[in-house]
C-alpha cells in the first residue's frame, strides 16, 4: 500500500470514529439494523479490502465463498454493535449498562458453563489475565463477561483523540473498568507496572494478544502452520504475578446460522503449569509455552472452525504475515 494510500486510510477512519461518537447518540435501532445489513451486503464488493481479506484466508488455508461473505455480515454486525454502545455513551455515567443496552448484549453474546472456568480462576484472589480474540462484535463481548464478572480494560493511548473519546465512551457506556495508558509512554516496563497493579488488586484483566509482531519484538509461536510473533507481555506477567491464564474464543450463536448475529463464548483454562527446568532463560521458555497454549486455541476452536468472525483479516500486520514480509517471518535459512 502506497503511503498516498495510508493517509488516505488513516484520514477515512478517523473522519468515520468522529462521526460514528458524534452521531451515533441521535440513530434509532432501526437505522442501525439497516446499516448493518447494508455492509453484509456491499463488503464482498469492496474493490480493495474484498481482495486483501480472501488473499489472507487463501494463504492462511482457511477460504472459502461463503466463510468470505460471512467476514463482511459479520463486520457489519460489529459495525452496528459499536453505534449501538455509542448511543447510550453521553448518558450521565452511573457504571451501569443502561438497560435497553443490557438486553442486547445480552441477546447477542452468549455464555456456556465454560465461563465458571473465569469465576474459579478469579475466585483465588491472585486476579487473572484473559486473553481474548479480535472476533466481531468484541466491543459487545467484554460487556457481556463483564456483566457476569467484573473485568479490566488496558486502553492504550491513541494520537487520534477522536479514537480516544471513542474508546472512553465505550467504557462509560458499558460500565466496563479501564486503565488508561498515560500520553507519550513509550517504556514496555510502565505499561507492564500498570498491568501488574490490576492484578495485584485481584482483578480480571482482558487483554487481546492476537496482535502479529515484528521478529524483534514478539515472542515465536506457531499458528495456522506458520511461526508468527505475538505480544508475550500477558503471559509474562502472568508467569511473574502467579495470576492464572485465562482463554476466551468465540463461534456463531447458532451452528450453520451464516450472515447471523451474535456470538457465543467458551472459555478455556486456566493454562497448564509448564515444567521447565529452572536453568539460563527458563523464563523466556516458560512464557513461549504459554502463550503456545493461547495460540493452539486462538488456532483450533476459533480461527480454523470459525474464520468469519476473526475480525483482524484485514489488518495491515498480518497481511504483512501471510504476504511472507521478512519484518514478520522468520528468517530464511542460510
């Protein structure tokens, strides 16, 4: 992509994140429900992003017609998920999920006894770290665990202050607990320190590690049959704090429902106690293990039986992944 092309993308978003926490508080459902829709059924025309996404899922194994027309009525239903948050996010804060908004959420994103995983963990007072996926409707998703069990956002801060209002506002709308990333922090140390406080007060803290890193920056696991670097700050602080390690994924409310809303959870963990011998670098061993852990079920109870709902097939990053960028692969052997 040209950087003509970036700027273009970047002024596009930001212009759409101020109008969407701007007008959002004045559209019905009604509206909503057509907007959704109406992305359902263009997206697959896109001339450019229609093209990136199936190139990633043919790479990535996982294409097929109608998984790609579900990538867009999903999107669309997370579009509309975010304008119906956004509509209650002027109302004077109280912690609370307005109820009308309840409902929904409550509609659209369903647990199973899987979730009593999450409770036990939390019950142990060490807090716990939830890693989750980017699948669609993941603004709605953290609302509905939070209603069941209080949980903790890490908001990093955004240049773009419309995207900061806008993550604010998403907070203050669903009454979720957030810690906010001071302006300029460039030390990984500090944001590990505010993590860490979160945990030591006993809290569930919601982390989404599905983030492809550069080679220097991640730690190399394996998903879709590829190495790939993913964030290991999570599972890091999880080692250090003794804070269990918590998996959530997500699939279609109803099996075969394609171009249906909502999703239902599982939850996976806590993550196995990994016995490694405590000689030079066990740590950084011992952190690779468990983020594997997240990643064999980011890759096989989400990703391969449900890749319409990751919502990341677009993302610049992992294009970069599947297109083979040495920035993101692993070197080639000499």
């Amino acid at each position: 992509m040209t950087a003509w092309a970036r700027q273009f993308r970047t002024s596009v978003t930001t212009s759409l994140t101020q109008a969407a926490v701007t007008a959002a508080p004045r559209v019905g459902p009604g509206v909503i429900d057509a907007l959704e829709t109406a992305v359902g059924w263009l997206g697959p025309y896109a001339p450019i992003l229609s093209s990136v996404v199936a190139e990633n899922m043919r790479a990535a194994g996982v294409y097929s017609p109608v998984a790609h027309r579900e990538y867009f009525a999903r999107a669309g239903a997370h579009l509309g998920g975010v304008l119906h948050v956004l509509r209650y996010a002027h109302r004077p804060a109280t912690g609370h999920m307005h109820p009308e908004l309840a409902r929904l959420v409550e509609r659209r994103i369903r647990l199973d006894d899987s979730f009593e995983c999450l409770r036990r963990a939390a019950a142990g007072g060490k807090g716990v770290v939830l890693l989750g996926v980017h699948a669609s409707e993941y603004m709605l998703v953290l609302a509905r665990i939070n209603q069941e069990l209080p949980i903790t956002v890490y908001l990093r801060h955004s240049r773009d202050a419309h995207k900061q209002a806008a993550k604010r506002a998403w907070c203050a709308a669903t009454g979720l607990s957030f810690i906010a990333e001071p302006p300029g922090l460039l030390n990984p140390s500090r944001r590990a320190e505010l993590m860490a406080d979160a945990l030591r007060a006993g809290r569930v803290l919601i982390v989404t590690p599905d983030l492809a890193q550069k080679r220097e920056l991640g730690v190399p696991v394996r998903v879709l049959d590829r190495e790939v670097y993913l964030p290991g700050g999570p599972a890091a602080l999880s080692l250090l704090l003794e804070a269990p390690l918590v998996t959530v994924v997500a699939g279609p409310a109803s099996e075969g429902n394609c171009y249906g809303r909502g999703l239902s959870l599982r939850f996976f963990g806590p993550a196995p106690v990994v016995a490694v011998q405590r000689r030079r670098g066990w740590k950084k061993e011992a952190v690779r293990e468990r983020l594997q852990w997240f990643a064999d079920l980011f890759t096989n109870a989400f990703l391969r039986p449900h890749p319409a709902l990751w919502f990341l097939w677009g993302d610049k990053r992992w294009t970069r992944v599947f297109r083979g960028d040495p920035r993101y692969t692993p070197p080639l052997a000499k």
